[in-house]
C-alpha cells in the first residue's frame, strides 16, 4: 500500500511513520513531499493510494489538484481543529476526510488508517471482479459488430480486439495489445495515423484516417478506420470504440470510374468493380448497369435497362439530379435508406450515393453516372455501439435516482436532525448527484430523438413561471458563485403549449452551461418577448464566451469546445438536445458570443406547435 505524506514537521512525519509500521498484514511503501509543485510531482509520478497533506501551507488550488491528479486516492488533510464548515470546503476541493493534528500516531488515527485500507483493498477486490464480468461484456460486445473491431482505453492503448480483426491480421490477441497492433500498419502510414488518433484522445473527438495494414496473407489492404469517444454518465472520458473497413477496391473504383465510363458501351471492366454503376440518360432512363447493382436488387442488369432510375430507387426524388444535369455538379448522398422490393422479399438497406455528369465529345451533358455503395453493416455496427451505451445509460438511472431520494429523504431530517454543517454537505452531494442524474436523463432523450422514438406531451403552461422555477432550482448553486441571476419578461403571462418537462430541459441545459462558464460576481439573464404567434426567449451570461470559428458546431451530437474541456466534463449533448427539442416544436436556436464578453443563446419558437 502506497502512502504519501505533503508537508507536515518533522516529528510528525516520525510519529505517522510509525503508526503505519504498527499495523498488522499491512505491506507499506512510503514517502514524503513538500507542498506545490513537489507534491504534485510527487502524486503523478509515486501514485499513492492513501495522501496525508498539512492543511498548513496548502495552496487554495492544490487539493483540487491533487484529486484531479490520483482521482481513486484517499486524501487526508491534517487540520489544527475541527470545523463541519472546513470539512465541507475540504470534500468539495477533493478531500476524502479531516484528521485532527493532535490525533497524529494515535488508535484514532491508526483506527482510521486501519479502515481505509480496507476500503481500499475491498475497493479493489470488487473491482477486480467487475472488470472481469465488464471485459467478458466488452468481448462479447465487439464480436456482434459486423466490422473489424477493437476498443482502446482512455490512455488510447487497445484493450480488445474482435475476432474478426484477428482473422484479418492472422495474429493473436495479445500480439495486438496496446501498440503492438500498429507493427502491420504500413511504415509510411504510421506518422499520419499517429497524428490524427493521439489528437483525437487528448480531445476526446470523433476521427477518421485511412491506413494499410497487413493482412494474414502479407497482402497490404487500405483500411478506413472511424474511432468514437466513449464517456461515463458524469461525461468523464473512458476511452475509443473503433471499427474498420476495407476499402481498397471501393477506393481504387471511385478514384478510376470517371475514366472506365468512357468506354461504357463496351467495356467489361465495370463487370468486376465491387461498387454499383449505373448509367442515366438525360430523362434519368437506365441505359446500363453493371453485374453488383443486379446483385444488390436480385435482378438481372437487362431488367433495369428502359425504367427510370427514381422507379427504382423511389426514395430518391426526381429533382436529386437536377443539379447535374443543368450545371454540371458532382453530388453525393450518404446512408441513404433503400427499400429492395423488386423481389418477393422487402429488405431496408443503406446507400452512399455520387452522382456526376456524363458529356459528349462536345462537352454537353447528356446524362449522368451513379455509383452506389451498400453501408448497411457500417450503418448497423454503429447503431450497435449506440443501444450498448443507451443500455449502460438506462442501467445508470435507476441507482442514481434512489441515491437522489435518499439524500432528499435526509435533508429532510429522516434519520434525526441535520445542523448546518451537514445540511451542506448533503446539499453537495444531492447537487452532484442531481448533475449526473441530467447527464444521464440527456443521453437518453437524445438516444430517443435520433432513434424517433420521442414523443410530446403537450399542455398549456406559463413559460414566465417556468423559468422562474429552473432559476429557483439552480439559486444554491449561482449563491454559491456569487453570480446573480435576474428575469426580465415582456408584458402578458407568457402562455405557451408544448411539452412543458422538455422546454424545462432546455432551459436548465441553457443555465447550467451558463453557471458552468461564468465566473464569479457575473450575470446571467433570462429575457422572454413576444412577437405576434412566436415567443422569443434568450439566456445571457458574462461567461468566457465561445470563438465565433465554433458557433456552427456548438449544436453538434457530442461536441465540447476547448472552454469546456478547461473547465468541466460533460457529455456534449445538452445544445444537442435543445436543438432538437425545439426543433420539434417547430422553433430554432442560436448563439452569439464574444470571447471574455459572454455568450447569449436565443429561441424563437411557436406559442402553438405544429401538429405531430
């Protein structure tokens, strides 16, 4: 068991020490540090399990720094007297607990230390045990995907690879652990996917990067591989799930296919291209289709020749190629739902579309060329990552939920009095709890929307009374901060119909970012106007504020900007969220901000929605 030991006298360090030696079975490592940058040094590179630091000396920033540092470690800071009131500042920077000076080398103390390291080791008894049961989960995870597979940890090191990925590389599991993967990437391809997947770590963004990797065979295949960052319900970052596709024939084909078309007439080479072409003539009729569209639609290609192509494939609209035809453009279309109902049999696959004009010797169009490729197991794969993190959501929820109604049940005196002291410190833990129970309640409503499962519950409410209850809600936390929050609401009762539990969501998600990016003694500002059958409402605050370079991904699924990195995780689905749900009320959403000025986000929506 590591121990650490910031600060403190001389006499105290030998006193400690020997208490430790005193106790029974226990294995000690220990060491000491000064305070600032040598304990912080000293945590990062020794790795404690257990920190005693002096509160004497101690930097306003270290303990936060210190927890952030060995975030599983217990942190003990040595005080002078006891004070609740200290205790609940200390917890909120990090502290585990207080430990009275006097006590140093004491039963009480060795009581303390005595049971600390049985909740370390109980600690890592039951982790043990849950990380055997959560890696079987991972396996079994990544061998339904229908791509090749692996998922990394947070540090980016690859912790599992699916079969299917062993198969093509013809190696065993743990010749691929970690980076040992990367000794069948191509050598020239190493420094850019290097490049590109150590940034996507340290931002904990979504990426793509093509590769060669050797196969079983020897043969070098280029891969196109998409990583995507994994978080827990409180938005810290767990890691990558990544999947892999070989796109050598795909890519070869797309790259050649202006050039094969010539040729079209009478060429055979489009009979062995892996991907659909199709040739249109200028009233977008089939005049040719080579051997994998017949394939895709269980045909044969004469039975495509002389229909039109939007007869075919009736999802996509006359006006697709419009484009094309008249000015010549080059388009694409990607996951594009298909239904193949030319047999007996229905089937829904997905499609990535491009489409460019075909010319005469004149450089007239006469009609266009279209290559389809099937991305149904992508499509598929994706979904897949998605419902197991909706699922590990949805299992989040319930515990999170009964600890919100404990502590509730506390505050409100359920197991004897609660003095001042306590009452804070229980408020802190239900305001935490209350934030991830929203993180959680966040991924779930989006995971609805994209899946178009959400559904309106609509009433008439008062949008004025609204607000002032989210602001009452959050009143604790901006006292805290000492940032006042005021409204300033047209005159009228600010009557609206919609969902009233989603419109209380976005508002919420609005003052929770605000409170987050604002610093002390700021401002935040609710305003609500009328303008004839639209309400418009903003939320101002004299935060950070966001680059004007970043306003167009601000509503993106996932997005964080750097000013959220710097100051608090979440799960970059709140403005998501807002977005979508105003969009079903037939509203929108927008930002402006400067930076070190603040940031306003203005909505203006229907006071009736549009009907479902």
């Amino acid at each position: 068991m590591k121990f650490l030991v910031i600060g403190l006298k001389s006499d105290d360090r030998t006193t400690i020490k020997n208490a430790l030696n005193s106790i029974p079975g226990l294995e000690l490592e220990l060491q000491f540090s000064g305070h600032s940058v040598e304990g912080l040094f000293k945590i990062r590179s020794f790795q404690p399990d257990v920190v005693l630091v002096d509160e004497i000396g101690l930097e306003s920033t270290m303990l936060t720094q210190l927890r952030q540092s060995r975030g599983e470690a217990l942190i003990y800071v040595v005080v002078s007297a006891q004070s609740d009131l200290r205790a609940c500042e200390l917890i909120r920077k990090g502290a585990t607990d207080m430990m009275l000076r006097d006590q140093l080398g004491t039963d009480a103390f060795i009581s303390t230390i005595s049971r600390a390291v049985e909740r370390l080791r109980m600690s890592g008894q039951f982790q043990s045990n849950e990380l055997a049961k959560s890696t079987a989960r991972l396996f079994n995870f990544a061998n339904t995907l229908p791509t090749l597979s692996w998922i990394a940890d947070e540090s980016g090191e690859r912790i599992l690879f699916n079969d299917k990925w062993l198969k093509f590389t013809g190696r065993k599991l743990e010749q691929e652990l970690g980076k040992k993967w990367t000794e069948a990437v191509h050598p020239q391809d190493l420094k850019k996917f290097w490049s590109l997947y150590t940034t996507a770590i340290k931002e904990r963004k979504p990426y793509h990067v093509e590769y060669r990797l050797k196969t079983a065979s020897g043969e070098f295949r280029l891969i196109w591989e998409s990583g995507t960052p994994q978080h827990r319900a409180d938005g810290s970052f767990i890691g990558m799930i990544g999947s892999c596709a070989d796109i050598s024939e795909t890519i070869f084909t797309q790259e050649h296919l202006p050039v094969m078309i010539e040729p079209i007439g009478t060429s055979t080479t489009l009979d062995h291209v892996p991907i659909g072409v199709w040739k249109l003539d200028s009233n977008l009729v089939i005049t040719k289709a080579n051997p994998a569209v017949a394939t895709l639609f269980s045909v044969a290609p004469e039975h495509l020749v002389g229909r039109t192509f939007t007869a075919v494939v009736s999802s996509i609209p006359d006006n697709t190629f419009v484009p094309v035809l008249k000015n010549g453009e080059r388009i694409k279309l990607e996951n594009h739902p298909v239904t193949l109902a030319l047999d007996e049999k229905r089937r829904k696959v997905f499609l990535d579309f491009a489409a460019w004009p075909l010319k005469d010797k004149a450089n007239n169009v006469v009609g266009v060329c279209v290559s389809t490729t099937e991305v149904t197991e992508r499509l598929l794969a994706d979904q897949q990552r998605d419902d197991f993190v909706a699922t590990l959501v949805h299992d989040l929820k319930t515990p999170l939920i009964g600890a919100d109604q404990a502590l509730e049940a506390m505050l409100r005196g359920a197991l004897g009095p609660v003095d001042p002291g306590q009452s804070e410190l229980l408020g802190m833990l239900k305001r935490s709890n209350q934030h991830l129970l929203t993180m959680v309640h966040n991924l779930i409503e989006a995971y609805r929307y994209d899946a178009g499962e959400a559904r309106m519950s609509v009433e008439e409410f008062s949008l004025f009374e609204l607000i002032d209850a989210c602001t009452e809600e959050l009143a604790a936390w901006s006292r805290q901060k000492e940032i006042k929050m005021r409204s300033v609401f047209s005159s009228g009762n600010g009557m609206v119909v919609g969902d009233r539990l989603s419109i209380r969501r976005v508002i919420l998600n609005l003052l929770d970012n605000a409170l987050k990016f604002t610093p002390e003694n700021g401002l935040i500002e609710v305003s609500v106007d009328e303008d004839g059958g639209d309400i418009i409402f903003r939320v101002s605050d004299t935060g950070v504020g966001i680059p004007q370079e970043e306003f167009s991904q601000v509503f993106l699924r996932y997005w964080q900007g750097d000013s959220a990195k710097q100051y608090t995780p979440g799960t970059g689905l709140g403005l998501y969220l807002c977005r979508q749900i105003i969009a079903s009320h037939g509203g929108t959403i927008s930002v402006f901000s400067k930076m070190g000025e603040g940031t306003t986000f203005s909505i203006v929506m229907p006071k009736q929605p549009p009907p479902q």
